[in-house]
C-alpha cells in the first residue's frame, strides 16, 4: 500500500464514484443538464430587448416619388405591424400620447426633391416613456431612411443626423449578444452546484468522515472532485456554443481551440470556487444558498448585464477576480469579432491565476476542516 | 402539576380505563406495510411501552394516535374521540412529543415555552404559575434564558416533555424519548413520567431499547408492523423463566466460549457479559450441554432471571448462530508491537471549550476496547483524534507505532473505520461501493478483484451486487459497511456507535462478527450508547465532562457501583453511579 501523496489507483476509485454520484442520481442529472437548456431557449427566445410589432404613424405632406419610396419600405419592415396614415401633426401627436404608436413620422412637403438632390430629412417623434424600445425604434426607422439616402431628424431639433453604425452585429440582433454570454453564465452555474454540492453531500451522509479516515490525501480528494465537474461543466459548454452556431445561426469568426483552452480554465477557475464554498458548508442546504450568493453577483459584475468599464473603480479590480468576466471576453469575441490570439491570451491567463489560487485554497479549507 | 386534569379524566374514567383504542388498524406506505390490522388498547394511569426495534411501525402509530397520520383501515379513539373526526378535540386531549424534540433552537428556554403556550391559544403572561411548576418539575429553572440548540440531549428532552405537557394533556405520547439521552438524564425522564402516571395520566413511552420495555406497566411489543406482545413484560419474560443461565467468571476464553455455546443445538441465544457469557436455552431443551460445556471450561454455570430481551429473541425464533465467517478466513494479525492504539495527555480544545482533557491510555493488540460516557462527555471527540479525524491540540495518538500527527497516511492504511449510519453511498451500487473503498485504500489487479469477491462470499451479498445500499434490509447494509471497513484487513477497526437504530438480532450477528476479528488478534475500539454492548468489551473506559474518570473491565466498574440496595448492579447502575460520583453536580446539569 502506498502512501504517497497521489496515488493512480485511489485517485480513479474516486473519480468512478464522483462520476456515478452525479449519473446515477435522478435529480443531479436534472439539476445539471435540464435547466442550463431550458434557460438557454427560454433567454433566447423570450427575453429579448428587440423592437417588434410595433405601429408607426406618418404625416405625409410630399406627393412625390421618394415619400412613396419610404412608405413602401415602411410597410414592408418586419418589425411593424401598422403604419398609421394620418393627415394632421395634431392628429400624429394625439396617436404617440396615447401610446397608440411608438414613434411618429412627419414627412415635410419637399422631401423627394431634397433626397433628389442628395440631402432630405424626415422628422421623426418617439414616445420618450419608452425610451428603451423607442430609440430601438429610430435606430431602424434610420436605418430605412438611410437606405433610400434621406435621413431622420429629431423633432423640434436641429438637423445634426447622428450616423450609428453598429460594428460586429450590423442589424442589432440580440441573440447574437445573448446567447454567447448565456453559454458562460449557465455553464458556471452548473459547475458552481455540482462542486458546491459534492463535499458538502458527503458529509451530510457521512462518508466524508469514512474518506478522511482512508489513506486518501486532500489533494487527491479535490482533484478526483474537481475532474468530473469539470467534464460536465465543459461538456454543457459546448454544447450550448454549438447550439449558438447552428441553432441560432450566430457567426462564430474566432478560433475554437482557443475558445475551448479558456472554456476549460473558466470552468476549472468555478470548480475551484464551488469546492471552496462546499468545504466550509455543513450542509447542502448552506451549500446551495452560498453558491447563489457568490454566483448571482458574480453574473451581475461580469460584464454581462452592464459594462465593466461603467463601474467604479474598486468594482472594476473585482470584476477582474471573477472567472466570468474573462470568459464573457473570449466567448463574445470569438463569436462575433474573430478576436485575435494575443487578445485572448489577455484574457486566459487570469483564468489561469484564479484557478490556481481557487483550486489551492479549497484543498487548505478542506484540510483545515481536520484541524 | 398536571394533576387537576388527569386526575379529572382519571376520576370521570377511572384508573385503568381505556384511554386509547386501537382496533384493526392498519397504514401502508407504498409498497412497505407499516402496520399490519393492530388490535391494542392503552390504560390510564399506567406507563405503556411501544416497543419494538427500528421500523417496527413505532412512529407511525404514534403519529396515528396523535391525529397527525390518518389510518388507511380500523380506527383509534384517544380519550373517547375519534382521531380522524374529532381531531381538533385529540390536539386537546393529547400532548405529544417527536423524535426530534420539535424545539425551536433558535429560541430561549422560556421562549419556546411561551410559544408552544400560545400556540395552545394559552395567555402566556397569566401562566407564571404554570411555567414555573413545569421548570420546577423538569428542574430546568436555572437555564431559563439558554437557547434551546445549546442545551444537551437530556436537558431537550425536558424542554420537549415541558412543552409538551403545557396543555395539561390526558395522554402523553412519547416518541423514543431515550435516544441520545445518556442514563442519568434518562434517569431523571423515568422520574418525571413516573410522577405523571401517578396521578391518572396515560403515558406511552415508544423506545427500541429493550431494557427501558421491562420499566414499563405494560407493553405492545411490534415487529415489522405486527403485533407480536401486549401486556405487562413480566408476563412475557416469565414465559422464558428457567430458560436464562450465566457461566461465571469465564474470563479470557469467554468468546471461544460464546460460540461454542452458540453452536449447541439446546442454545436460542448468547450474549457476552462482561467475563461471563449469559445464555438462553431453547423452549423444553435440557442443560445438559451447557452444563456440559461449563465443565469443560472449568466454570460454574448459574440460573440467572430473563430479561426482557431474552423474550423478544425467543419471540423472533432465536438468535445467530456463533460462527463468523469473516473471522474463519482471517489470517491472525501480526503486529510488531503489542500496543496497537495508545494516546497519552490528549487534550481538545474548541476556542476556550475543552472537548477531551489530557486522556491518556494504551490498547493492547486483539483488544476489545470501549468508550463510554454521557452526551458532551467528550466520548466522539476522543475517538476522532484516534482515528485522525481530528487534530488534537496537544498531546499525541498513535496507531500500530504511527504517529497520527506526523505518519497521517501510514497510521491510517492501519485503521478501518465504520460510522453511525454506516456511511455507504447510497448512489452507488453495493459492488461499486466495494470497488470504492478497495480502490480508495489503494488495492489493485487480481489482488483487489480477490479481496472484493471474497468479501461477497463471506457476507454474503451476491444476490444483491446491483441493488442500491438502500434497498438492502438492515442486517445486509450493516454487512456491506463492515465489509468496506474490512476491505484492506486492517489491524485495528473503529466502530462509531455501530449498532444504534439496529434490532437485537442484527446487534448479535454483527457482535459474532467482531468477537470473531478480535480472536483473530484485530483491535477493536467502538463507542457505544447500549449498556449491554458495553459488556462485549474487554476494558471500558468511562469519560465525563471531557476527563477520563474510570478504566476498567466491565465487571470491575460493576463491581464499583455495588451497593446494599443493588448487590448484582448492571452496566446502566454503575455507568450513572461513576458519573454521578465523580461530579455530584452533573446531575443538575444534565
């Protein structure tokens, strides 16, 4: 019998064991797989910031060939249901205030012959309580102006057309920014409750006490917990960034290889983290709320929902601790920007750092808990 | 205190009226019948014991009696109300106390009292005088403003018991109020009820403990959810009368004695009992043999009373047989020493509470070594620094040589170690959980496939290799957990309370089993709450209050607590007796 520090044949004992614990249990397989899926159509499909179905209204004054031009273009624009003709500026007024339509059109009479000769504006009025939808609303009503060479004016504003032009995702698609960035969060949960679960599992049970008195080491314990988690929680990964590229059609300009390196350290960077939560939890329960209480805001300071850089400062030096952060770089980059390696390589050595400092802490908790 | 009450039903009823009817009662959950068509019938003013081992359907009838369960056939009135019609009324009429004290750790003494006041929709600020006759009668006066999580197991069970009693109930249902409760605080429970009983009110008492079943006016024996006994235990220990001998004084070759007299076709059952070996002879069958046997060894062989105990067995068919298997293919343990654990000045410290006090003791190889004492005496906190489970604070713990502190990995490739609730993963298989703990203790090739193929034989689990630990019957789970704790033949094994929540019969096999290791030069160290398997060990030692207090052989520390009004005391009187005299104030305390 050997009692070095690691020994292969403990170590795949163990490995065997975690990797059952997880499959042959009804209820961790479903805690593990079903709801990462669920989220990921659910966000994707339902929670989406895109404009649609919405009604516009328009003024008319021009009789001319380009006025028709853009109605035509109007009506055909899948994101309104209605185009509203109206035949007064008091009447477009009246629609926008009683949130009849999101935003208002006001064509002046001069309008083909201006867009003839190259200028042309419209004037266009939103319904400022919903600012959210309404400025989505002007980007695309821009958008079609700017297709038959007129442009847009805020009412009542000098005409400064402001040209936005959106690098990477050029029509806003909002799945495109989602679903990346849903493929780190829900993998970091899952990786985050396996790992939280597992220690704190087995000592509710008792077995923990029956692994310590075995001549088992703790770093052999956390890697043997640790491999498993890790596997999955990778595995969850790629599955959802495959559905990004052929479920959701995403652009995916990046190299995968890389994508894969920093998923890996991501994933393993969590695994530290949730091994930590598990080794001061004496129960699942204590197990289960501390991970929500490390990943809820974990997510929120990520990057994911605001950006880092709006952050104060001393947030910003945090942001940087937290695994997903990095990830949330890579994924969305490899994505959509084709990120250059050296970019990345920015991004994946932290990851590496926070699974190091994750991973060695856990084994010094694990084993203070002899003391 | 509850007397006005009780002493109203009793007189409205009279004493030994029916107080509660059980009549053809019957509850199943899924597919496991918990109570199978129960005829029974509980008296006031008497203490009724609801035995019966683990799963036997205590609980379940206790619930049904309270109204918490509804009956799936017959029907129970409690106090002249239906319990499933008038169930408000039973609320009233009944006062009942969970396994798990159903306190609130959270709150004071006096809070949790208030509050189970008031959920009775009682005026908590006009019952002083209530309160205090309760903290009076539980002696629970001086801890009025400690949180109930921070009092000790006996000192809960009081709580429990006050609140439970707040409502001046006619029946008191008692759900295993002994579990976890060392024997001075049990003392002081019996105490109580028994003043309670006195004045008319019905008490029942639920408990797997055999010995507590023989305290009680009357009995309803269960087992696997029949009943298999009701009425006052005399009645059936008296049936075994004649039947119970001891051979005294066996002394060092009491096991090879045991299972002997196990393998005699006249012998039901056999227990160790200290340096003797206490036997119970088949119905109508001779002495002959054993008397045969007795001379042999050379010792006198004395008619002893029968036990309660004695009569459940015999109930069930008998005991195991003496042989273990696992020992017969045992090779004896070589040591090269003949101290095989020793610890000496061991000392814990938790912040400025000190757990274990400087204790200091050597185990001879092949010994059967127990520790005894009340809850927070610093029994399981000795025993995990032995078994590197926890750091001591000072002092030092060796096994077979192995410093704990120093030789972690080697002192620990010599111990196996079995826990409470036998610790298997419930989530795998039982030949994975085999596979596990060879693996886990570093046992490779045809070597480790041998081992595990020979601990399914010897136990004989291969019916049984792809089920779930959990579907296994008690017996066959307390197999696999000694199996896995086996695996790499360790020199000296550590039992954790092995036996707690495990009927007698189970307790036998498994007690063949380490009789037969010990035998074979294993070194057994076990922590115990059941008195009679203290009389198993060869030395015990005996801790209160964080110290070692008494050293000795079992019959030794029985022979302590001899006095003129208990000339033959047993493991329970001097178990309470050192403790008691070794701090006159515990008893207060606990």
């Amino acid at each position: 019998m050997s009692h070095a520090m690691l020994s292969f044949t403990r170590l795949r004992a163990q490995f065997v064991k975690e990797v059952l614990s997880v499959l042959r249990d009804p209820r961790s397989r479903m805690l593990v797989f079903v709801p990462p899926i669920l989220q990921l159509l659910v966000f994707a499909f339902a929670a989406t910031l895109e404009v649609r179905n919405v009604d516009v209204a328009v003024y008319n004054q021009d009789t001319g060939r380009w006025s028709h031009e853009l109605l035509q273009r109007l009506d055909g624009a899948r994101f309104i249901s209605h185009v509203r003709h109206v035949d007064s500026p008091r009447r477009l007024h009246e629609l926008i205030d009683r949130g009849e339509v999101i935003a208002a059109l006001a064509i002046p009479v001069d309008f083909s012959r201006a867009v003839a000769t190259g200028g042309g504006h419209a004037q266009v009025l939103v319904d400022g309580r919903r600012s959210n939808a309404g400025q989505i609303t002007v980007a695309y009503l821009s958008t079609i102006a700017a297709g038959i060479g007129a442009g847009l004016v805020p009412d009542a504003q000098a005409p400064a057309p402001v040209v936005v032009r959106h690098w990477f995702n050029p029509n806003l698609v909002y799945r495109w920014f989602i679903v990346p960035g849903l493929t780190g969060i829900l993998a970091l949960f899952s990786a985050l409750l396996i790992t939280s679960l597992s220690i704190a599992r087995e000592r509710e049970l008792g077995t923990f006490d029956q692994l310590l008195v075995s001549p088992t080491s703790t770093p052999e314990i956390i890697i043997s917990k640790s491999l498993p988690a890790l596997a999955i929680g990778t595995l969850l990964g790629l599955f959802m960034i495959g559905a990004g590229v052929f479920l959701f059609n995403i652009p995916f300009t990046g190299s995968f290889g890389l994508l894969l390196a920093s998923l890996v350290l991501f994933i393993l960077s969590v695994v530290g983290i949730g091994l930590m939560i598990s080794a001061v939890s004496a129960t699942q329960q204590q197990a289960i709320l501390g991970a929500f209480a490390i990943g809820v805001p974990a997510v929120l300071m990520s990057g994911f929902a605001t950006p880092v850089e709006n952050m104060p400062v001393a947030l910003q030096w945090m942001a940087q601790a937290i695994p997903l952060t990095h990830f949330l770089v890579v994924v969305e980059g490899t994505f959509l920007k084709a990120m250059p390696a050296a970019d990345i390589l920015a991004n994946l050595w932290p990851l590496a750092v926070i699974a190091l400092v994750t991973l060695t802490l856990a084994t010094a908790l694990v084993r203070s808990r002899l003391q | 205190m509850s007397a006005r009450s009780a002493n109203d039903a009793a007189r409205r009823r009279g004493k030994d009226a029916i107080a509660v009817a059980i009549e053809h009662v019957g509850k199943r959950f899924g597919k496991i019948e918990a109570l199978r068509g129960l005829d029974a019938t509980i008296r006031y003013g008497r203490l009724t014991g609801l035995v019966g081992p683990d799963g036997a359907g205590k609980t379940t009838l206790m619930r049904i009696m309270t109204g918490l369960l509804t009956p799936d056939a017959g029907r129970v009135t409690l106090a002249g109300f239906d319990v499933v019609e008038d169930n408000d009324a039973i609320h009233v009429a009944s006062g009942y106390m969970p396994q798990r004290f159903g306190l609130y750790e959270d709150l004071s003494v006096m809070e949790n009292m208030r509050l189970y006041a008031r959920l009775r929709g009682m005026d908590a600020d006009h019952h002083a005088e209530l309160f205090d006759e309760l903290l009076d009668f539980t002696r629970l006066g001086p801890f009025t403003t400690r949180l109930a999580g921070k009092l000790s197991g006996g000192m809960k069970q009081k709580l429990g018991l006050a609140c439970a009693l707040m409502a001046r109930p006619e029946v008191l249902l008692l759900d295993e109020p002994g579990v976890g409760v060392d024997p001075v605080s049990r003392q002081d429970l019996w105490r109580m009820v028994q003043a309670l009983i006195d004045e008319g009110m019905a008490v029942v008492w639920s408990t797997a403990y055999l010995d507590e079943a023989e305290r009680c006016q009357s009995v309803l024996l269960l087992n696997q959810g029949r009943l298999l006994f009701d009425g006052p235990p005399h009645e059936l220990t008296a049936q075994l009368e004649g039947r119970s001998f001891r051979l005294e004084n066996v002394g060092a070759a009491r096991r090879a004695v045991l299972t002997e007299a196990l393998g005699l076709p006249s012998v039901s059952d056999g227990v160790i009992q200290g340096a003797g070996v206490r036997v119970v002879l088949r119905a109508d069958a001779e002495t002959e043999q054993v008397q045969a046997l007795a001379d042999r060894t050379q010792v006198q062989l004395a008619a002893v009373p029968a036990r309660f105990e004695d009569a459940f067995i015999d109930l069930l068919g008998g005991g195991p047989g003496g042989a273990s298997a696992l020992a017969e293919r045992l090779p004896p343990v070589e040591l090269g020493t003949d101290v095989a654990v020793s610890c000496r000045h061991l000392t814990k410290r938790f912040g400025d509470f000190t757990a274990t006090d400087s204790v200091s003791f050597e185990v001879r190889k092949g010994e059967i070594f127990g520790l005894l004492g009340p809850n927070g005496a610093g029994k399981s906190t000795t025993f995990k620094m032995l078994c590197g489970l926890l750091k001591p604070s000072a002092g030092e713990a060796h096994v077979v040589g192995h410093d704990l502190r120093r030789a972690t990995g080697a002192a620990k490739g010599q111990l196996g170690y079995m826990a409470q609730k036998f610790s298997l993963y419930g989530l795998l298989s039982v030949r994975q959980n085999l596979e596990f703990s060879a693996g886990v203790y570093g046992l490779e090739g045809s070597f480790r496939r041998e081992r595990i193929g020979e601990m399914i034989d010897t136990f004989d689990l291969g019916q049984w290799l792809s089920a779930t630990p959990d579907a296994l019957p008690l017996g066959h789970r307390q197999r696999l957990a000694l199996a896995c704790s086996l695996m790499h033949r360790p020199p000296v094994l550590f039992l954790d309370e092995p036996t707690s929540g495990v009927d007698p019969i189970t307790r036998r096999e498994f007690w063949t089993h380490i009789n037969g290791l010990a035998r074979k030069g294993v070194t057994i160290m076990v922590t115990t709450h059941f008195m009679d398997e203290a009389e198993y060990c060869d030395r015990v030692a005996m801790l209160s209050r964080a110290r070692l207090i008494a050293l000795d052989t079992p019959d030794a520390l029985k022979r302590m607590a001899v006095a003129p009004e208990r000339p033959d005391p047993t493991m329970e009187d001097a178990f309470i007796h050192l403790v008691e005299s070794a701090d006159p104030e515990l008893e207060v305390a606990a």
